[in-house]
C-alpha cells in the first residue's frame, strides 16, 4: 500500500529562550502535538532532536517529526442518528 508522509518542525517558544537563556520544550506540549496528529492518522516515524541559537546568545530545543500514515486513511465517520418519529417520540 502506498503511504504518505508529512516533515513537521516543533519548535519551542522563543520567548522562554530569550526570558531564561534556553527553552526546552515542554512534555506535556509536545504530547498534545504528536497527538494532534495521531487523531488525523499520522504516526511518528522518526524524530531527531536539534539545539538552536536565537539571537546568538539564547538557544531553544527544536524537533523534526517525519509522520506517516496510510496514502487512502479517513477518518472514520459516526453513525447518524435519525430523528425519532413523532410515534417513538410520545412513547
């Protein structure tokens, strides 16, 4: 089967490495990331880790996630309920 892929840089807020000199990135943030994506289908592949410099004095943590997931995945839909009919709705 075919897959698609999708590159995504995470990247922590610059403001904390100019405040605090470094930002590392949060777990609990980096969790609602990558389960963003897990919801739309896409699985993490591989994650590499990288430090970068701001303003060459502050540094702050950054990740490159390579997602994939299945070239024809959708999501699957909920059933729709009907209405009751006026009988089902006096009972």
């Amino acid at each position: 089967m075919a897959k698609e892929y999708k590159v995504v840089k995470y990247k922590e807020n610059i403001l904390k490495a100019i405040l605090f000199g470094q930002a590392r990135v949060s777990p609990r943030g980096f969790t609602k990331f990558l389960n963003h994506y897990s919801r739309e289908g896409w699985g993490a592949v591989t994650i590499d880790r990288s430090i970068e410099s701001v303003f060459w004095l502050f540094s702050r943590e950054n990740y490159v996630i390579v997602f994939e997931k299945e070239a024809n995945f959708s999501m699957p839909k909920a059933p729709k309920r009907e209405a009751p009919s006026m009988t089902e709705s006096l009972l």
